[in-house]
C-alpha cells in the first residue's frame, strides 16, 4: 500500500502529528501505520560546507590572494550543531536531545524515503522560512526526488494537526519562500566568510588570534548601537530649571508648573520643552515676583479615548517582555516556541502579523470561551469579537502573509516555568486587550495664573477601564506636565487663590539612553528609523534587519563575539566594536554598516516570497557586493605623516588595526615600532607621549605607565617584558588616571585563605584570589556577585593517568571529563555519548 513520508522539524512534533491523527506504532524513532510514516529531523541536520571543507590546500589559510570565495554551487555536509543554531533554543526538550546525532537522524529520514512503498513526503517543518531551509537542506543532501507536499500549521493542538493535513498543497506552492530561505542562507555565508576573512586578515594579519566577525545582518545592527554610543558620549549636558508654584484654595494646596503658553517645538532644538527655563536669572526672576502674589485660575475639562493596543507580532512580544520583565529576545522567543510546540497553548510565534484572517471571529470565540482562571470573567465581558470596535484593524487578510498574530490556542497550560508563564500570561491578557473596549479618560488641565505668569496643573481619572482593565493597572501613561493625583475644586467662584510659594529645581539635559532589546528590537524592525507612529513603523517593517525569527539570534552573536555587553538592560558596544565600525564607515563600506541598505536585501527577500524576484538575480546582486568588500579590504590605504620613526629614522606611517588607527613604523617588519597619535589645534598628527604616574608596579617598583587596550585604558610597568605587571585604570572626579581598586568580595579561597575579588577576563566577571599570582584560583560568580554553588559532578569514568575519578566540567566549548586531580594530573576527554535505544 502507497505511503506518505512525513518528516517533522523535532521529534516532540513527530510525535504530536502521530498522536493526533492516531493509528500509528513507533518504530524507535519513526511512527508508522498502513498509509503513512513519521519521522524527524533535530532543527538544522544540513547545513553549508565550510570553504576548508570545499577545499582545504587552498581555503584552508586565511589569505587575501584566495578571496573572494565565491562558489558556484554550495556543497552541504550533516550538521555539527545536531540541529539547533545559534541561541534561540536555550535547552531541548528530553526527547529532542536524547543523544542521537544528526548523522543517524539523517540515516534515519534516508532510510524510510527509499522504501519502495513510500510515494511521496510531506514537508512538517516549521511553516516560516527556516523551516523550509531546513527541509528543502535534507531533501538536496540526501537526494530525495519523490513528490512533495506541504504542511502548513498555524498552532500544534490535535484538531489544528488534523485539519492541516486535510489540507495539504503541493510543495512547488512555496517555491518563492524555499528560493527566500537559500538566498537568505548563502547570502549570509557569502557576506559573512569573505568579509570576516578579508578584514581580520588585513587588519591582524594572517596569524590573528582574533576574529573581526562581520555579517549581512549584524554589523549594520551593530551600527545602529554604535551610532548611539557616538552621541551619548558627543552630548554635552545643558542646565536649566523647572519652577513649581504651590497654590492654597480654601485651605487645600495643588502644584503647578510653570510653562511658555506660546512654546512651539523647535526641531533644531530637540531639548527645549515649554516647562524647561534655560536662565537661572529668569528662573529667579519669576520666584521673585510671584512669591505671596494672588493668582486666578481656569479649568478645562475634556474626555479622551484610548484605544485598545493590536495583538501581538514576535517583535512586540519581544519589546514588552524586556520592558515589562526584563527578558531577553533570546529568552522571550525561546519560551513562546515552547509554549507553542511543547504546551501547545500559543499559535505560531515567529510571525510579523498582528492581525486575524477575516473567518476567524468564530474561532475566537470559543478560545474565550475556554480561558478559565482570572481570564473567565474578562472573557465574559467580549460579546461578538466581529462587532467589537477594533474589529476592522483585528481581521484583515490583506496584513498577514504567512503566519497570523500570536494569540492562545484555548488549551490548558500546566507544568510552564515562571519565565514561560510570564510570557503566557502576558499574550492571554494583551489578546483579551484587543476585544474589550476603548478605556475613557476625565482629564482636567488647569492653567493658574500669577499676574503674566502660567502654571500648568494636570489631573487624570480613569473613568472607563475598557482595555486596561486585561493588565490590572494604569501603566505605560506618557508624562505630562504638571500632572496630579488630585486637583481641590474651583466650585466657589468666590473662593481667593494664594501663591504660597515657587520652588525652583536645577537640572540637566540627559544623554539619549542606550538600547536595550526592546528599543534595539524595534530599530532593527524599521532598519534604524525610530518610528513612534505605529502605521509608519508597519509601513517599514518589510526594510527591516533580518526577521522577527532572526533578530534575538543576531543580538546574541554580538554578544558572543564581545562586540556588545550587556550590563542589566542596557547594550553597550566594547572598544573593538566602536573601531570596526570607524574602519567600515572610512573606508567606506557602505553595504555593512547601513541599516537602510540592508533593510532594502530582506525587502527583497520578502519580495521572492512572493514570487516577484527571481533568485538568479538576488544572488547576482550579493556577489558583486561581496567582490567590492572584499576590494576595499584589500585597498585600505595608509596615510603618510611628518613624523619619523626614532629607531631607525623611517617615515612614520598611520594605520589601521582590529582596535582603531595607530602610527607605526613604514619599515615593518624590520622595525616594529608603534604608538598612539592625536592630532594638534592646526590638525597635524602628533604621537601622544608615553604618560607615567606616579604609581608604582607592585613587583619590580618601576613606574607603571598609562596604555591604551581594546578594552580602554589600563596601567602597564615601564618595566616591560621584563616585567609584564598590568592594573586597571580610571579616572578620578578630578580626571587623573589612577588604579582602580579590585572590589574584594565575602568569599575566602579555599587554598590559601585569602579574600577573593571581582575580576574579568575575556569571557564576563569571575572570582580571582588576591594571592594571584601565587595562588590561581578562580570561580565562577553568580548574579549577586558570590561563587556559583555548583557541586561537581563525578563520573563513573576513571583517570588512565592516575586512576583518580573523572568529573565533569565546562569550557567554552562546552562539556567535558576533566581529572579530580588536576592541577597535578591535567588529563581530560569527552563525555560518552550515551547509547540510544531501540
């Protein structure tokens, strides 16, 4: 009897598509019945040879003469990773990682499409485009020519798997998103290979340690968080002063602030706001003559209506965890993908929509009937959701293309940890938002006047909850001026008003804030534009970087390549990152650091989707710009200077290097002399002199000297080589440099009884002894700044060195068995795969 192949993206969904459709007996890994067999792939089983791997004689070495590489066809070998990329899955479920590798995966999916009863595959990938990447990878790598069908899921309940199979269409229907998903895969190989190649060879030479990491996507992210460091660290603080009047009325007191009634923004003066006095003379001036004075004053009453927000797209899921609860890109994604594949209580969560096909307020209706808990009675309160007064913006066909708005499936959720009950709770209420009603507002604005004199008093009552009653609280008001809790009544015409006092309040014009996920998010959505309109923002988000699916994972690589940290909520770029983009923006290679430029790649990626562009022509376009980076690499010019070299008389020339420009000797390499430069009043290049202190190194008793290093300034003995002493350095409140304190902690080293302090290396803060370098005990530390308890782990493994047991550790590449009886004995080894079953 004929057979259907089905290959799924995860064994967990294998096994929810044969649970819901029934009938099936597994087989190890597989599920069969008489006219149909599930299997699984792990996420990326196939992914894109290494140029090595293509040819190592001649890619093997990082060489300028080899670029660029551009293949003619890509080769695909099985994937390393065993599936999962990058940082998006934080951990598997049990039966997703149960030791079996991508190779046996594949043999697996192989082994069961060369049947002679199966006549035919069904795609059950995820339906977005990494899914297709992922199918469309295995089908080529293991040359599978059967007929194929598509399974296009919106959520993972019994009757959603159901019905999608009943619907089934040919794969060739997604052609443009498969076309989208390989572009988007060797665009970025391209992009990234070459252009990494080609400036960490040109900057650090052929045997650097350190990689400049430079991407289709992330290095015009990058930019956008450069540019904002730019104008934190360019802004120059402004003071000015705010005037408070404190009024009596019939014994009672309010607050008002006092305001230019004729003020008109002023776009080259983005600070200037009608409450903001910019003379302190003028600021005195109004105290003086409104102190004890009488004052009249006016109230103007109004409504306004605030409409419900839009359900949820990934990237508004993303923006309101991290300002809600704090979470990362990385975690909010990595937790609706497990409440919609592994709980099934959400619908797909990589999508760009926030919108509902036009047919589903029935469907609606019975999720709301289903929620149950303190949803139930919000629920009750949503008649009709086709007659509710965003139903209009909720249901349009025309805003979806593949996948609609995040929204709960109506299932019960149990057993969800804290974080994925947050997100949850947080989709379920923001759904019910959309429903409910416009909240009302009373406001009352009160202008009090003291002779020529204004003060703005403004009192907000919520008097119709609507909407806001899903979220429990008056949250995400935007500040007015002069806002007040409560505002005594004006009822008695006859009652007198007294200026009691004017306090006036010093204060500066703050720096814009740096990006944190939430606003980067949405800079990445509209391709660098912060766009506070919500129409002009959907209007850009086909010019964005990258996907919804994609962005937390292109945060994260940042990251990982120490291009950006992140210290609470705020991202910051380090020294290295600041550089590379300099180098890129001089050079210039406009194609890497422009946000609108890459946003106008996806756009056509998008446009493929669809069927608009054609492949050939996308990628045509992606060669002849990875050949020009590779050029300018190539041709990064010297500039020549006045100055000579002190050693050996020769020109000294300016150049650039993985941490910015220096000068250097134009002899190198038979001389390698360099320095720091700066440029003086008439913009001539000087070299900045060498600065000693009076600081003296704690081991040789010379003075230590000031440096400059990729991660800033440090202190450095004048001794060196022979003696290599560093310190951290900073500066002072007077602005001289001196060593900055290593901030001892509670913890005491356990073999040699010293304090231990807060240090970092190139991986984040840890624990070092004091006693270093003596003593070189380290640990991990924890958020709250103390060791990490983690208790080791032993092995059942035994040393072949010293026969002492085996424990398990952790290194950057991740786990392994490492000798108890290290430092003595430094034997270590992989970890067993454990044999799988059946």
């Amino acid at each position: 009897m004929p057979k259907k192949l089905v290959i799924a993206e995860k064994p967990s969904v294998a096994r929810d598509i044969a649970s819901a459709l029934g009938g099936f007996k597994a087989r190890g890994k597989v599920f069969e019945r008489d006219d149909m067999i599930v299997c699984s792939a792990s996420g990326h089983l196939v992914e894109l040879c290494m140029p090595e791997e293509i040819d190592k004689k001649k890619y093997g070495f990082w060489r300028l003469d080899t670029l660029p590489i551009l293949p003619e066809t890509f080769p695909l070998k099985p994937s390393k990773s065993n599936g999962y990329r990058g940082a998006v899955r934080k951990k598997k479920d049990a039966e997703d990682s149960n030791g079996e590798g991508g190779s046996e995966l594949l043999n697996i999916i192989k082994r069961e499409a060369k049947r002679k009863e199966v006549t035919g595959i069904v795609n059950a990938c995820d339906a977005g485009r990494e899914g297709e990447l992922i199918f469309t990878y295995i089908m080529k790598y293991l040359e599978i020519r059967k007929p194929a069908e598509r399974l296009w899921l919106q959520s993972m309940t019994p009757g959603a798997i159901r019905e999608g199979f009943s619907r089934l269409f040919p794969a060739q229907t997604k052609a443009g998103l498969a076309d989208a998903a390989i572009c988007r895969s060797e665009s970025d190989w391209l992009v990234g290979i070459n252009a990494t190649r080609a400036f960490t060879v040109r900057l650090g030479g052929r045997k650097s340690k350190e990689t400049v990491n430079l991407g289709r996507v992330q290095t015009p992210t990058l930019a956008i968080i450069v540019t904002r460091e730019r104008e934190i660290q360019a802004f120059q603080p402004r003071d000015y002063w705010n005037a408070k009047g404190v009024f009596d009325v019939s014994g009672e007191t309010y607050e008002g602030i006092w305001i230019r009634e004729d003020f008109k923004k002023n776009p080259a003066d983005p600070d200037d706001r009608a409450d903001r006095i910019w003379n302190r003379e003028i600021a005195e001036s109004i105290k003086e003559r409104c102190t004890g004075k009488p004052a009249t004053a006016a109230d103007k009453h109004k409504e306004t209506r605030e409409a419900p927000p839009p359900l949820f797209d990934l990237t508004t899921l993303q923006r309101e965890s991290n300002k809600r609860f704090g979470l990362s890109a990385k975690s909010t994604l990595s937790a609706a993908q497990a409440l919609y594949d592994k709980y099934k209580v959400l619908t797909y969560p990589r999508t760009d929509s926030k919108c509902l096909p036009e047919d589903y307020p029935a469907e609606v209706s019975r999720i709301l009937s289903s929620l149950g808990g303190d949803y139930a009675p919000l629920a009750k309160k949503i008649g009709d959701p086709s007659s509710v007064y965003m139903a209009r913006r909720i249901f349009d066909n025309a805003k979806i293309s593949d996948h609609f708005a995040i929204i709960p499936t109506g299932e019960s959720p149990s057993g969800l940890s804290e974080i994925e009950k947050k997100v949850y709770d947080l989709v379920v209420r923001r759904f019910l938002a959309a429903f409910m009603d416009s909240s009302v507002w009373k406001v009352v604005e009160r202008t009090t006047r003291v002779g020529d004199d204004a003060f703005r008093t403004t009192a907000r009552l919520l008097a119709i909850a609507g909407w806001r009653e899903a979220f429990g609280k008056e949250d995400d008001l935007e500040p007015e001026i002069g806002i007040a809790n409560r505002l005594p009544g004006l009822d008695d015409k006859s009652a007198k008003i007294q200026t009691v006092r004017i306090e006036l309040q010093g204060c500066q014009t703050n720096p814009p804030p740096r990006y944190n996920d939430a606003t980067l998010l949405a800079a990445m959505e509209t391709a660098g534009k912060l766009l506070d309109d919500e129409e002009l923002a959907e209007a850009m988000k086909e010019r964005g970087l990258g996907t919804p699916a994609t962005r937390a994972d292109t945060i994260e690589r940042l990251i990982g390549a120490r291009y950006v940290t992140r210290d609470r909520k705020d991202l910051t770029p380090t020294a290295k990152a600041m550089n590379i983009i300099q180098l890129l923006e001089a050079i210039p290679v406009e194609g890497l650091v422009s946000p609108a430029l890459t946003g106008e790649w996806e756009h056509k990626l998008l446009q493929m989707e669809k069927g608009r562009i054609s492949r050939l022509g996308f990628m045509r376009e992606i060669n002849e710009f990875t050949e020009s980076i590779v050029e300018k690499a190539r041709n990064i010019s010297h500039d020549s200077t006045d100055l000579v070299c002190e050693k050996c008389n020769s020109p000294m020339i300016i150049k650039w290097g993985k941490n910015g420009r220096f000068l250097c000797c134009s002899n190198y390499p038979e001389c390698k002399n360099i320095k720091n430069f700066t440029h003086d009043e008439n913009g001539k290049v000087k070299h900045v002199e060498t600065q000693e202190t009076d600081i003296k190194c704690s081991k040789c008793g010379k003075p230590m000297l000031v440096k400059e290093g990729r991660y800033g300034q440090f202190l450095a003995c004048s001794g060196y080589p022979e003696c290599k002493t560093t310190i951290n350095a900073t500066r002072n409140e007077n602005g001289d440099i001196v060593a900055q304190e290593t901030p001892a902690t509670d913890e005491v080293c356990e073999l040699c009884g010293k304090p231990m302090a807060v240090k970092r290396g190139r991986y984040g803060q840890f624990l070092g002894c004091t006693g270093y370098p003596e003593c070189k005990n380290i640990k991990k530390m924890g958020k709250d700044g103390k060791a990490t308890g983690q208790e080791t782990v032993i092995s059942k493994e035994v040393c072949e060195v010293c026969g002492k047991p085996m424990a398990v550790k952790r290194g950057r590449y991740g786990q392994f068995l490492g000798c108890t009886g290290y430092p003595e004995c430094k034997t270590i080894k992989k970890i067993p795969r454990a044999k799988s079953e059946g």
